[in-house]
C-alpha cells in the first residue's frame, strides 16, 4: 500500500478542532479518519507503531484517488508529547495543526463541558477559586485529565515540545477567533495544504459541538482570577509567536 501524506489536529479541547474537523473533511481533497467519535487516539498507546502503517491506515480511511491528505483529530495528543514523537517516527513529514482559543473562555467552556456530561458537580467558585478537590468516578474511561480546567489553557507549555520536534514549517497554529467563519482564514488553511483553495465550504457559519443548556454563571471575579492565572502564559506565546493576540480579552 503507499504510504500517504498525513496530518493531525491535536487540540486544544474546546477550541474548534470538531468544526475544524469538519471544514477540512468537506475539502475533496482531504478525508478525515472516521469515526470521529470517539477519538482514534492510536498514537496514545506505547506499541503504536508496532502494527505497521498499513494496519492504521485501513482502520482509519479509505483508498481515494483524489485524496491528498489523510488527517487524524485526537486532542489528547496535545497533552502528550510522546504521542508526537511516535508520530515523528511513523510518517514522514506529517503535519500538525493547534488551534487556540482565548484561554479564560476555553477553561470555562471545559468546565461546563464536564458539568454537561456529569463528570464535574462543584460550582465556579470551588473550581477557579477554591481549586476544591474533586474524585472523578471511573477514571479510567479518560485518556487525559478531564478537570484540568487550567492547566489545559497554558498553551507555551504545550507548544514548545511539538515545536522542538518538528519543522517550523510542519507545525501551525491557528486560533479559533480568527478562524470561525473566515473564508479567508480556511482558503489560507487549504494553501498551507496546497489542496484547491478555492473550494468553498457549507459549514463555514455552522455551530459545532457548541454546549447547549444552563449553567452556572461565571462571577467577575473568577474571570478576573482566570485573567490573572494566564497572562505570564499569554505574555510568553505572545513574544514565542511575535503575536498580539489582540482578539482575547484576557
């Protein structure tokens, strides 16, 4: 079988990877690993690389002429660097896309993410304030952390080890407030892929993966700790990126 050209969106959780995921499947040229859920996690496990390229491509994709790219989208990878490396091993010039989202509203958006699926039942204040300690039940269904609410938000942290592993060029950040809904921001995406950028996607406007319900409102001072919480981390991918980030209000 020939081995083809892959990619992988690696997190970070509760930023955009299921629209980007979307966007990305809609392209002729690019297919997605399916199912989308749960989440492949193959490079999670330590034998990974064990099977054979053949193995992982067959349970993940089909043969497509018109396909140019094969992309994975298992956010935990974010978390673990190793996955990376058994990545790095595996493919040859694979690619790997973060996308980032201001980390106060991606630390709350978790937060009730977990409150919607009954893993989290403290309140704001006893999560961001208090830090109040928590047992998850069965801790074994998750490949990561799932309350780790603000430690998931300190992006410099994750980022430099998959920079340090691969090519400046293989590796691309994108942020969720400038990507959703910005044509512009998707066709430059599909160049980066060198696939036809002038293919137009529906899904462009389409809310994905949103949370729907009531929660807990969010006082103003937890969003001010969480501000405070993340601007050493902000303050270092700013000068790291040589970006503003002028979109996030923390």
């Amino acid at each position: 079988m020939t081995v083809h050209m892959h990619f992988f969106i690696i997190g970070a959780q509760r930023s955009g990877t299921t629209y980007l995921y979307q966007i990305l499947d809609e392209h002729p040229q690019i297919q997605m690993a399916r199912p989308a859920r749960p989440e492949p996690k193959y490079f999670l496990e330590y034998n990974a690389l064990r099977n054979g390229y053949d193995h992982y491509f067959e349970k993940y994709f089909e043969e497509d002429e018109n396909t140019q790219w094969f992309g994975e989208k298992s956010t935990s990878y974010y978390e673990y660097i190793d996955a990376g490396k058994r990545i790095e091993a595996f493919f040859e010039r694979p690619k790997i896309l973060m996308i980032l989202r201001d980390p106060v509203d991606r630390a709350i958006s978790n937060y009730y993410f977990s409150l919607k699926h009954n893993v989290d039942k403290r309140s704001p204040q006893e999560v961001f304030i208090e830090k109040k300690a928590f047992q998850l039940e069965h801790p074994e269904r998750f490949s990561t952390d799932p309350l780790a609410y603000l430690d998931r938000g300190e992006y410099i942290r994750f980022i430099k080890p998959y920079a340090d592993l691969f090519p400046a060029q293989d590796l691309k950040i994108l942020f969720f407030e400038e990507l959703i809904d910005n044509e512009a921001q998707i066709q430059n995406l599909y160049r980066w892929f060198n696939v036809n950028p002038e293919f137009k996607s529906s899904l462009l406007s389409e809310k994905v993966n949103a949370l729907e319900g009531e929660y807990p409102p969010i006082d103003e001072y937890v969003t001010e700790a969480l501000k405070r919480h993340y601007k050493p981390f902000n303050d270092e991918l700013r000068k790291y990126l040589n970006q503003e980030l002028s979109f996030w209000k923390s």
